[in-house]
C-alpha cells in the first residue's frame, strides 16, 4: 500500500470510510476464496515438488510467505472444498469464516454438508462449537484435579497453541485425550493451560483451568464442609454453589437487588446518586445489556462491563430516574461521553461504574501465580450456561 494513502483517508466523510472498508472486506474474501480454489487445484496437481518443496505448507509458507497459521487453514480449507465446492461460494459471500470451516471439515459428509454448513452460517465460533456438541455429543468428563508439574522444570518455550485452530477441541475426545496424553512439560506454559469452556453435548459443558495452591485449598475445605450435602465433593457441584453465591452476592452489590425492594431513604434531588430501586428498575427494563442504539437501528450486544448512563446528562441537569438512566457498555458509555463534551461542551465525567457479570465471556478465571503449587482443575458439569446467565 502506497504509505501516502493514510494521509488522504483523513478527507473521507464517516459514511465513505464506513462503505470502503465494507467494500475491501468484500475484496479480501474474494481474493481468499480465489486463493484457496487455486491451492487446491495447485495441491491436485502437487506442483510444490516440482518447485523444490516437499509440502503444499512449505510452500505456502516459504514462497506466498503466509503465517503457519494462515497456510494451515488455506490449505484445510483448500482440501475439503474440493469435495464440497458450495464452500467456496460461502466464504466468498462472507456466510462462513475459515475459522467455522476448520471446525466443521472433520464433521461434512455428502449427505449431512448442506444443512450442516446451512446451519453454521453467520455462526461464531462458539455457536458453531454448540451446533457441532448438538450433531455429536460427547459423554461429560470425569471431574478431575490434577497437580501440575513443578514451574522449574518447565519448558520456557512456548507451548503449540492449537487453541484456536480447528476441531482441536471439538473432535474432542480422541484429540483432547491424546493431547493429555503427551508430557505435560510440552503442553504447559508457564501459567498452565489456558482456561476453557467447551461445549460437549447440549446443555453439557467442559470447564478446566489452573487453579492456584490457594483456590486449591479452598475447594478442599468447601468439600470437607459439605461432605453431607455432596458426599462425592464433585467439583462441578460446588462450583455451580459457589457461583450461586457468588453471582447473588454481586447482584446485590452492582444492581443493588434485594429480595424486598425498599423505597430509598437517602435519595437527595439534584444528587448523582442513582437510587437503588432506580437501579433494580433500569437492569431489569434494559436486560442486564448495553441499551446503546446506533443510527442504524442496532443495538449494542455487550452484556459484560456495564454501567449506569445519564442519557441528558448530569452536567445539564439530567436527573438519575428511570426515564433517564440506561445501561451502556463502557465502550459506548465513554463514546457518548465524548460526543456529548464535543457537542455541549461538558466537561468529560465518566459514568458511575458498575459493573455486572454477563454470561460466560466476563468470568475468567486466573492462573496460578504460584506455579510451583498450581493444579489443574477438570470440571465436566451441566448447565453453566443456565447457572451463569
Ligand atoms: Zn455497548
């Protein structure tokens, strides 16, 4: 790209930057949908040996200078697309991603690839991790703990990340079994295992993570206290009380629920304070997620990190009622804060913060900072999903 172009994107209204970058993103996936039915005719007639490559991958790599990773999924792709070419048509059209064809492409046949793919369209990849545990689920997991070898004896080197590459999870049991069966030294990084949630069959999920020495004893003591209630100690059902508890103790605290709504007492006309049940009120009429509406009718879908928003704002007198008060993520919270200091010259407040806790995206878990004492923690469990959301 000619390094003079950035200077003269500046001149562009928002609606021709808006339509240009639609119009390229169009580009980029004929040309990738181009490519890839070209690596697969080049691989048919294997015309990387005669260029001096022992692989399609090589070549890809060596010659067209693609990441391992772009040259793994172009290649995938390239494969499966010459038994089913509607493939090409759908990443041409934008319906399908690279990233949901590596997830699919162990599961096509002739018979099943049309609805499958149908099915997959404008999917994400954790719809599509759930559209493939519904077509073939897989038995839970034990429960399992498992401590991880000392921080010291492991490989500094990064692990092979295949996280993110596909079916790696998903054809599941084979791979992931055979993943576990490999020296830990090579799988670990520093910090363990990244944490995952995977789906295995409908309603069933498969939750693991590196738990600290800490967390560790604490799960040990919750066993031992509720050894009458859950006389196994599975890990699963304590976590799912844990989070019980845990997500009602936040909900008290960010939107100020309580099982007996009170009028507030301390509420101050003209204060910034937003009063409780006002608060109760706008989660429940906004459904715990961002109420921000765009020009274009859309609204936003972020349901993790919210806050309370003054649509007039404070500044000019916006009052904190129901009428007035929405939720908004912080990214669009801080976006009409700008736009009301560029419009009404305000000076920028930032919105009271409260945070909430969406579904799944918003937990995380943290990895061991004592990686000596660290130990893995397999949960197979139902219902995350209906716990957390
Ligand atoms: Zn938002």
């Amino acid at each position: 790209m000619n390094p003079k172009m950035l200077p003269t994107l500046v001149q562009l209204s928002d609606h021709e930057l808006l339509e240009r970058v639609k119009r390229l993103a169009e580009r980029e996936r004929e040309a990738t949908a181009s490519l890839i039915a070209h690596l697969a005719e080049l691989d048919e007639r294997r015309l990387y040996l005669a260029e001096g490559y022992s692989s399609l991958f090589t070549y890809c790599t060596q010659v067209l200078h693609l990441s391992e990773h772009a040259a793994y999924r172009r290649i995938e792709t390239a494969r499966i697309t010459r038994r089913f070419p509607v493939i090409l048509e759908m990443l041409e059209k934008g319906s399908v991603n690279l990233t949901t064809i590596g997830l699919l492409t162990a599961h096509l046949t002739q018979e099943n690839h049309r609805e499958v793919l149908n099915a997959a369209r404008l999917k994400s990849k954790r719809q599509v991790e759930e559209l493939l545990a519904r077509l073939h689920p897989q038995p839970p997991v034990p429960s399992s703990i498992r401590k991880l070898p000392n921080a010291s004896h492991i490989s500094a080197s990064p692990p092979a990340q295949y996280d993110d590459e596909p079916s790696s999870q998903l054809t599941g049991q084979g791979q992931e079994v055979a993943t576990q069966g490999l020296s830990s030294l090579a799988l670990m990084s520093p910090r363990g295992r990244p944490a995952t949630v995977v789906p295995l069959a409908p309603e069933r999920y498969k939750v693991q993570f590196t738990a600290s020495a800490e967390t560790y004893k604490k799960l040990r003591l919750a066993q031992d206290l509720l050894r009458h209630q859950i006389p196994d100690g599975d890990p699963a059902a304590i976590f799912d009380r844990a989070l019980t508890a845990l997500l009602e103790e936040l909900a008290k605290k960010k939107v100020a629920a309580t099982d007996r709504p009170r009028e507030s007492r301390d509420h101050v006309p003209g204060s910034r304070h937003i009063p409780a049940e006002v608060k109760r009120a706008v989660w429940l009429r906004d459904g715990g997620r961002c109420a921000f509406v765009g020009p274009n009718g859309r609204r936003c879908t972020e349901q993790g990190f919210l806050e309370f928003h003054h649509v007039t704002p404070y500044a000019v007198g916006g009052q904190p009622t129901l009428e007035n008060i929405q939720l908004r993520c912080r990214a669009h919270n801080g976006y009409e804060a700008e736009l009301d200091f560029g419009t009404r010259n305000l000076p920028v407040v930032r919105e009271q913060r409260e945070c909430y806790l969406g579904p799944e995206k918003s937990i995380s878990f943290e990895g061991a900072e004592t990686q000596c004492n660290s130990v893995r923690t397999e949960l197979g469990f139902a219902n995350l999903h209906a716990s957390a959301g």
